[in-house]
C-alpha cells in the first residue's frame, strides 16, 4: 500500500481498532467483531501472542479490512511484519532507521510522537502519518487543536485516551484519524468472550464519527 493510499484511508475510515491478544484464537474473534461493528482498519500488535500467524489470518478471513500491524521497535521486527503481510505499520517512537526501512519497503509507517519536535522530526524523516501519544496525558482533544497552527499540513493520529465518548472530538481538533484499544475491548467483555457487546461498540463508536 502506497502512503497516499493509506492516507486517504485513513481520513475514510476514521478509526483504527488495536489489539493486544494473549491468544491466537482471541485476536481472530475481537477483530471479527469490530469488522462486524463497521470497523475495517485493525492494528494487530506485534507484542500479541504469535502475530505473526494472526496477520496473515486475519488477511486471509477478512479480505476487505486493512490489517496492519503496530509496537514496532526495530528494523527486524519491521521487516518480520511486513514478511507476514502487515499493510501498515504503527511505532512508539521517532526512529529515523525505522521509517528509513519502511519507506524503502513501500509499507506506510506511523511513528510514534508526543512534542512538537518529535512530531516534526518524524514527518521530515518520511513518515506516513504521526501517532500522538499518549494523547491525553498532554492535553487530549485541546493539544491536537493547539498543534493545528504550526503543525497543520502533518497527519496526527491520537491513541492513548481516546475514547468512545471523545473520539468525535479529537476529528474535529483536527486528528486525521484516531486508535483505540481498551475502550474497544474492555477486559471483562473479553474474558467473558462477550464478542456482541464488543460488536456494539463499535458500530456505536463509528455512528458518533463526524461522517458517521
């Protein structure tokens, strides 16, 4: 997938679902029910029991979803994802050899930033987008707004806080798009395996979304 590609993705859909599964078999029913909830972008992350059965998986049972892959933290992990099908790839950091790989790899990178000059320094060193975090330990919904000014023309994508509630909000601040996990997939949801009510979540989180 080409960046501009992902980009515009990204601004259609509007949410990324993100999961962290302690089992093969978990991943596959919490992904397959927010698709059924209307959720097409899934982040499977590379710190997951075995992602790298569950990506292929997931690409193979739910063709019209982008699955991608994020916790990233170096080239070999990179790489090993991108190997195992991974069409996006999330990082919580700037890496500047880390985007370097994935640019020359033609797979979307959105680096991890918090500060103005993270923000900066990873979209000047290629990547696709920027994932703010954790987004509401600096100021939530008001810090995205504040970055629109100076940072406008980069692609922000808040995780950490967001939730069903607020992610409405942070699209209007001006957030290209926004990952949520927890609030997606509470732990007693999942441990009840409760994958209906998971599945209302988010049809009800995508109904609040400004083109929703």
């Amino acid at each position: 997938m080409r960046a501009n590609d992902c980009l515009a993705l990204l601004k259609q859909e509007q949410v990324i679902a993100v999961i962290r599964a302690n089992s093969q078999q978990i991943g596959l029913q919490l992904a397959k029910s927010v698709r059924q909830g209307g959720i097409r972008l899934i982040e499977i992350t590379w710190d997951s029991h075995q992602p790298e059965k569950l990506i292929p998986q997931l690409r193979d049972e739910l063709p019209d979803c982008t699955i991608g892959t994020g916790t990233i933290l170096t080239v070999d992990q990179l790489n090993s994802a991108i190997a195992q099908g991974a069409q996006f790839v999330f990082s919580p950091h700037v890496n500047s050899q880390l985007i370097e790989a994935s640019v020359a790899a033609q797979t979307p990178i959105i680096a991890g930033a918090l500060s103005p000059t993270e923000i900066i320094t990873a979209w000047q060193a290629g990547a696709t987008a920027v994932k703010v975090f954790p987004a509401q330990a600096a100021g939530g919904v008001n810090y995205i707004q504040s970055l629109q000014g100076p940072l406008g023309q980069i692609p922000l994508i808040p995780t950490g806080g967001v939730t069903l509630e607020n992610a409405q909000a942070f699209l209007n601040a001006g957030a290209t798009a926004v990952g949520l996990s927890s609030q997606l997939f509470p732990n007693s949801l999942v441990d009840s395996e409760n994958w209906e009510a998971i599945s209302q979540r988010a049809s009800l989180l995508k109904r609040t979304l400004p083109s929703g």
